[in-house]
C-alpha cells in the first residue's frame, strides 16, 4: 500500500508538471528579433520634383532585422537599394537659361529606426491583451550612398515614417511602410557633370535640411520571428 501511495504521489507531480508546461505553452511568447526581406517603390523629391510624392517610382528592395523590446516598442535596422530619378521637363520653374536636366541612379541605405506600435503587438493570445493588427509611427537615423555616374555622394538621413504590422502566424509578421528620407545632401539628383547643376541652380545655399534632397521607401515586407523569450506570469 505504501508503495502505491508513492507511485500515485509520483504521477500526480508530473501531471502537475505536464499541466504546468501546458500552461506556458498556451501563453503568447515573444521574441525577441525578427528577420526578413522587403521590396517596393522609391521616389525622389528635390529640385526636379518638389510638389508630386510618388512621382517617377522605381524599384526598391533590401533587408531587415528587428530588436523587439517590447510588445508596443522595438529597434529595427535595414541595408536597401533603390532607384531614384526625375526631370525638369515639364515643371513650371523655370532654371537659368532655359537648362533642364534629368537623372536617374542608384542609391544605397544602411539606417536604424525606432518604432512605437499604437496597441500591444502579438498574437492576441495570453493575459496581454495583444493585437494581431498594429499600426506605428517611427523614426531614425540612416547613411546614404550614392554611386557615380556624376560624383560620389554620402550623406546623413533621417526617416520618418508609418506602417502596418500583421502577425499572420506564430512566428510570422507580414507589413506595409512608408518612409520619407531627409538627407544632407543637395546632390542625390546630379547624376552628369554636364548638365544642369540640380545641386545649385540658382546659387542659393541651405544650411541642415533646407533646399536637400529626399527620397521615399514605400515598400511591404515579411519578417519571421527568432529566439523566443519566456516571462513570468506577473510580468
């Protein structure tokens, strides 16, 4: 009898355990990085194009990587390329004798940013009242480079931005974005030394941001979660 009482009490401490673990299982878990791909469109605005947002669009692409901090908070960096280009043909500002230009070339990005999600993101699952949905805003700070044909140019920016995250499964984030990057540079759209210089052309000189050129990432993106982390219940 004693020998049954030890064997029962043995099972009852791993059915206790089983249920425990079931329990943790069935909580939402978060992760703490997500990694993935993005494409989309990119747009210039500057001295070609300083009144049309999505005007002259090409192609954009890159990767990212995103730092989880909390469910409403996270840190996410990303290395891209796209297309910008534009031209003078067309706008009512008229340049010094009559010149036009029209350029186009490559840009390259590796920039970091902070989001703020407006609910708790996750997959509603759990005490966290989390939300499948997120919208947020976000902002950084980004290094442009910008290969001949003209000169070289490398610049700071600064991305401001919204997008849409959805947690399409467990581990599985699906988004949309759109971002306007704010360069120091007034050279993105000099891509020939012998045309007319976009960077000056009516020789009046912008100190930090003025009279600089911009470009926008419109893009959706897929990212999968990794390296998941466990909390406490009170937590």
């Amino acid at each position: 009898m004693h020998y049954t009482r030890q064997i029962a009490t043995k099972l009852a401490a791993v059915f206790l355990l089983l249920l425990s673990v079931c329990g943790i299982s069935a909580q939402e878990l978060e992760y703490n990085m997500e990694l993935g791909g993005m494409i989309g469109g990119s747009f210039y605005m500057g001295d070609a194009n300083n009144t049309t947002p999505f005007k002259d669009m090409a192609m954009m692409g890159g990767v990212l990587a995103r730092y989880n901090i909390n469910p409403r908070m996270a840190l996410k960096g990303d290395f891209a390329m796209g297309r910008i280009k534009g031209t003078t043909e067309g706008l009512d500002n008229k340049f010094p004798n009559g010149a036009h230009s029209t350029f186009s070339r490559s840009v390259f990005e590796l920039g970091a940013q902070f989001e703020y999600n407006f609910f708790a993101y996750g997959t509603g699952a759990g005490y966290k009242g989390s939300r499948r949905l997120a919208p947020y805003i976000l902002g950084g700070l980004g290094l442009t480079y910008a290969p001949k044909p003209a000169n070289h140019v490398v610049a700071m920016n600064i991305p401001l931005g919204v997008g849409v995250k959805y947690k399409a499964a467990e581990r599985l984030n699906v988004g949309a974005e759109w971002t306007m990057r704010f360069t120091t540079s007034d050279r993105l759209d000099v891509s020939s030394n012998s045309s007319l210089s976009l960077d000056d052309p009516y020789g009046i000189k912008g100190k930090g941001l003025k009279n600089k050129d911009c470009y926008s990432w419109l893009m959706v993106y897929v990212s999968y979660d990794m390296f998941p982390k466990y909390r406490k219940c009170n937590n």
